[in-house]
C-alpha cells in the first residue's frame, strides 16, 4: 500500500469509503509523520489520544454508512481556533493556561462532518506576522529549502504551522486564518493551496480576534479539490457572528473542472511593482496563459489606490487589534502577572505577556485611535478602504469575473532575514491586503518555482461570494503547473 500520508484528502475520503483502509489507520500514519517531523514546529499541541478517539467514531459511521463529508479525514487546526478542552494559546504567551470552555464554530462544522482532530498549529503571535517568528512558540521551518542549501525558510505566516504541516504531510487539510494574508502568502511559500473567503462567508465565532473587519477563517489543502471540500464543510451562516451572511453555502467542489471559456481575467497594472523579480512576472505571465489556453479572455484592468491599501491596512488592523486585545488585562482569563496595584497588574501582564510585535500594533492602533489623530489616520484609512473596494467593484462592473495576481512578491526567506525593519516584512502583504480590505474572496494557487527551486503562488480574486469561480479557475492553473512536493530532510 502506498504510504497513506501522500494521498490528497480526496483520494482518501474514496480509500475510506471503499474500506481500503480505516480512518484509524490513516491517523495513525500521519500522527506518526507528525512525531517524525517536530524539527519543523509546526505542531504546537499534538492530540493523539482525541485524534484516535475520533478515528474510530468515523469508522464505526463509515461502517454504517453515516459518515459526513470529512469522514475520517485526519486534520490539523491553526491555535487560533478556540478549541473545547484543547489548550487555544494564539501562540502568544498571555494565552498560554487558556483551555476555552467551548468550540469555534468553523471546527465545530468540521468535527459535525466527520474530521478527526491532529492537534494544534503553530502561528505568528496573535497571528500578526508574515513569517511565524513572532511565535512564542519559536518560528515554524518550511519544508522547502534552496536547492543545495540547508538554510532553513519561513514558511510564511501567519498560518506557517497550517502551510508547514500540509506541505509535508503531516496532516490532509488545516484551518487557518487571513486578516492579511496569512492563508494565501505561506500557501504560496509552501506549494500548498489557501482559499480566503468573502468576508461574511466563515463565523468568525470562536477564533481568537485580531482585526475583526478583516479577519476571515479558511482553509489550507494539498490540492485545489482538497481546499474546495474543507471550504464545504467551514462555511455557513452563524447567529453567534453578526458579520456571518445568511447564504446558502454552494457544493465548491463541484466547481472543479467546470469551464472557464469565455471568463474575462483581469490583470491588474497596479500589481506590476518596480524591482519585481523577473520570475514573478514569468510566472504571472505563465498563469495568464494558461487561463487563456482555457478559454479566458485576459485584460489589463487598473486598481488605481493600490498603491494606498497597505499603509491603510497597517493602520486600520492595529486599530482594530489594539481594540480586541484589550481583553487581556490579567484579570479574567490567561497569564497575571501581579502588581503593586490594578494599574501596575495590567502592566505586567501585558508588557510580559505580549511580543514585540503585538506591543508594537497595540502601540500603533492606540495611536491612531487617540483623540486629535482619530481623522487624520483611521479616518482617513478607512475612507481610502472604501476607495480600494470601489476600483475592485469598477472592474467587476466592467464585467471583469476574476482578477488574476502574483500571490507574494518573492519566495520563501530565511529565518531571521527580514526581522530587523517591520517594515520590510510589511511588504510581504502587498498583493494580498487590498483583497481583505475589500472583504473579497481570494485563492492562491502553485503555480512555479523559482531559480533556487522554490514555490511560487498565483492569486486569483473573485467577486463577493464567487469562491467557486477561484476553485475552477484554480484547478487550471494546477493542471497546467503540475503539484509540488518538498523532498524530505526532517
Ligand atoms: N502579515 C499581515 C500582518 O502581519 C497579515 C496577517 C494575517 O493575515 N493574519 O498583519
């Protein structure tokens, strides 16, 4: 038998159902690639125990012909998601005692449809970050390396323990989260696929906030398919969250193999950044041929406040971070750290129970929120928000069906290479923020790789709630690219 790990979650959903093999079996197999592979971090709690407790529930289910959609199917879960029982630290130290008394409403969709839990995935604290560095748990490491290197790469972030543990197939699917990003620029970095949703499609009831007018759950898969049939089974309309839409969640999966001909593809001017290494415009130029050899008509659109969406978003997602981490005062859940006084109390615990880089966006976003600077800056940044949404909804108008982009705008970087000016990580976010900011839905797919041998990832970004033209015009460009695997070192 083939090495269970190595199946997409497709191939196994079939395995299962035709009894080739059971969902304990195929537990088994990744628990043990998992405890194999802990150079890579990406794992900050493994639950082998729950993990075969729910193996053998999706048996018995399968066995009697009431498996869900995810029978069996063995997961991992970003530390974002308040799990029942399971220690949910955000990978921040002020959370790292917090044991949530209930279940976030995405994974508890996924544990109704059969899924079996692995544990839980390494992330940048508060997921703030592009690389998993600002971890308390230590970065994760990218199954991929430079061709002939032993240098160790980010696997990006903020979901680099969901992007590093389905790129070395640890587990067949994870959660992750994008506020930013962090589905799409670690997929990118690891050859893995993460679909962000329209904002409104996935509750956000239960994840741990960061932004909350940004933040958006998905998934990170093996395959186009794989992230198509976990995005069934996140999404829904949820009470718990008032930015929840009450829509009826379409079968994405049917979505794959669907023609595209005809579908206008908009390549954005704006997106063709100076200094851009000349592989991310062959790759670009690739992708868009390959969309045309399937029928679609490319035209260059142009998204004039681009140029804005990433000083905006640095100033609006500190705001709002600086606003939902109020919370963590010492007193209710999570670290304390005493004092002489409640004053002195607060301080400790968050001057010790927060990172660098969390202190620095709480810093921020209480700035810009301050009386005298409230217009000036956050105003003003959400005024350009609505701005960056009307050029996306002027193509859409236009008839534009997708807008096709580089996902990142390099490969994967060393460990510790872009630490010393946060602005230079900031960068990394330039094709990915404007798509949050307009509350989109956006894919990003394998696509190539690099000189060194590194992934590359294209982005495609839809209309409102239009994840099934992404799934479809994704698959094209994973046909045409073929799928990537790391080689093994770990
Ligand atoms: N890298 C971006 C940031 O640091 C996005 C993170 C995210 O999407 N959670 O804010």
């Amino acid at each position: 038998m083939t090495d269970l790990t190595s199946l997409t979650l497709a191939e196994a959903r079939t395995g299962l159902a035709n009894k080739t093999f059971t969902s304990l079996e195929l537990t088994d197999a990744h628990l043990k690639a998992i405890a194999a592979a802990r150079a890579l971090n990406a794992f900050v709690l493994e639950t082998p125990d729950q993990a075969r407790t729910m193996a053998r529930d999706a048996d018995a289910k399968i066995v009697k012909g009431q498996g869900g959609p995810l029978a069996g199917i063995p997961l991992g879960i970003k530390d974002l998601f308040a799990t029942k029982g399971v220690r949910t630290t955000a990978c921040s130290k002020i959370l790292d005692n917090f044991v949530p008394t209930y279940e976030s409403t995405v994974t508890s969709q996924i544990w109704r449809d059969g899924a079996v839990m692995l544990g839980k995935l390494n992330n940048d604290e508060f997921a703030m970050g592009s690389s998993n560095e600002t971890s308390c748990f230590g970065p994760v490491a990218n199954p991929w390396r430079r061709e002939g290197s032993n240098t160790t790469l980010v696997p990006g972030g903020s979901s680099g323990g969901s992007a590093s543990a389905v790129a070395a197939l640890l587990c067949m699917g994870a959660t992750a989260t994008d506020t930013g990003g962090s589905i799409r620029q670690p997929a990118a970095f690891t050859a893995t696929v993460g679909m962000k949703p329209t904002y409104g499609r996935c509750s956000r009831w239960g994840i741990v906030a960061f932004a909350s007018s940004l933040d958006q759950a998905g998934p990170i898969g093996r395959t186009v398919r794989d992230a198509s049939i976990l995005m069934r089974s996140m999404a829904g309309h949820d009470p718990k969250d008032t930015t929840s839409v009450d829509r009826e969640v379409p079968d994405f999966e049917a979505a794959i193999g669907k023609s595209v001909k005809g579908m206008k593809i908009g390549l954005p001017k704006e997106y063709r950044l100076d200094g851009m290494p000349a592989e991310i415009e062959k790759l670009w130029s690739e992708g868009a041929a390959w969309l045309k050899a399937a029928g679609a008509e490319l035209v260059e659109i142009s998204l004039p406040h681009t140029k804005y969406a990433l000083p905006a978003y640095y100033i609006v997602a500190p705001a709002e971070a600086s606003s939902n981490l109020a919370r963590y005062d010492g007193v209710r859940y999570g670290l304390r750290v005493p004092g002489r006084s409640i004053g002195e109390l607060y301080e400790h615990t968050r001057g010790q129970g927060f990172g660098a880089e969390v202190r620095r966006r709480v810093m921020i976003g209480t700035y810009v929120l301050s009386a005298g600077y409230y217009d000036a800056y956050y105003l003003r940044a959400q005024k350009v928000r609505t701005l960056i949404k009307k050029d996306f909804e002027d193509c859409f108008a236009k008839g534009v069906t997708a807008i096709l982009t580089p996902a990142t705008p390099s490969a994967a970087f060393g460990i510790g290479e872009k630490g010393a000016d946060p602005v230079e990580m900031y960068l990394n976010d330039i094709f990915t923020v404007t798509v949050n900011m307009a509350g989109l839905p956006g894919i990003a797919v394998p696509a190539g790789k690099d000189a060194q041998g590194l992934p590359l990832g294209l982005q495609l970004i839809g209309r409102p709630f239009d994840e099934e033209t992404l799934f479809s015009l994704g698959e094209v460009i994973e046909q045409a690219a073929g799928r990537f695997t790391p080689p093994k070192w770990w």
